[in-house]
C-alpha cells in the first residue's frame, strides 16, 4: 500500500499519522520495551502495539498493571481481535514512514535484525512536552509506554504474534 503525498492526505490523516507523532510513539515503545538484556524491540511487535495504542476501542481494554496476564487478556476481550489484521495492515505504511523518518532523524536505528533501538538523538515525550499535549494524545503515549513494558514481561515474540492471531 502506497501513502499519497503529504500534500494530499486528509487533514485528519496527516495530523494523526504524521511520521514525527509515529516516530515518537516508537521510540516510547522501544524505550519501555528494552532493557538491559534487550536492545530493542521486534519491528513486529512495534506494529502491534501501535495497532493496539492508535485504536481508541483497543486501548480502553487494556488493563491498568502490567501485573495483568496478557493471555488472559486476550482471551476476555477476543472482540479487539475483529478488524485487527486489517487495522494492521492499514497502518503498517504510516508506521514504516514513521520509522524511515526516526531512522533518519536519528532518533532509532536498527540494531540487528528486525530489532529497533533508540538512535543518538531523543524523541521521546519529556513530562513538560506531554503536559502540552491533548488527553487522547496523553492516553495514546501512556499506553503505548504500557504496551512495551507488558510486551517484555509476556514472553516470546512469536507468542505474542499468535496471541493476535499473527502467524510467521
């Protein structure tokens, strides 16, 4: 799938899938995904968190702890599974713009194979920044910081991608 040129976009599109916001939103889920035995986290779980953390009704399900069992999670709200893939799949071109941009600006890098670390340069949300921010955005931030501490503790990437229904 092929973005239209940014001059084309809908307003409301450009706003919400601007590569700076994506980038930002990456670089938060990278932060909170890695540690000191990871140096980053899978590309393919960067979009399923956005997938997860973009989409208002998938976002208000997710629990308040990290402490929650993820599989029990996914198995008492099956119902954000519905439109997944192609939630997903719509958005995967705005989230590999994201990246290109970040790359680019040298907020993330590749830091092997399909893992993607933060860059040299920070673009995360400072809490000055974020006070400036509007509540869904602030939501939206919070829980993509949410889903990359959950993602680390939940155990393998490819269990994590089968419990979305996502297959190698």
């Amino acid at each position: 799938m092929m973005l239209d040129s940014w001059q084309s976009r809908p307003t409301e599109e450009a706003y919400l899938f601007n590569p700076a916001f994506g980038g930002a939103l990456i670089c938060e889920f990278v932060k909170s995904f890695a540690g000191k035995d990871k140096p980053g986290a899978p590309l393919t779980l960067v979009l399923i968190a956005l997938s997860v953390s973009l989409h208002g009704q998938s976002r208000a399900k997710l629990p308040k702890m990290i402490s929650a069992s993820f599989y029990q999670w996914v198995q008492n709200n099956e119902d954000i599974l519905i439109g997944f893939s192609e939630r997903t799949f719509s958005l995967r071109p705005h989230i590999m713009e994201a990246i290109r941009f970040s790359v680019a600006a040298q907020a993330l890098q590749f830091v092997g194979g399909h893992t993607i670390g933060l860059g040299g340069k920070a673009a995360l949300y400072t809490p000055g920044k974020i006070q400036t921010e509007t509540i869904e955005t602030v939501r939206i931030v919070e829980q993509t910081r949410m889903l990359g501490r959950w993602f680390s503790k939940s155990g393998e990437e490819s269990f994590i991608l089968s419990a979305f229904g996502v297959k190698p």
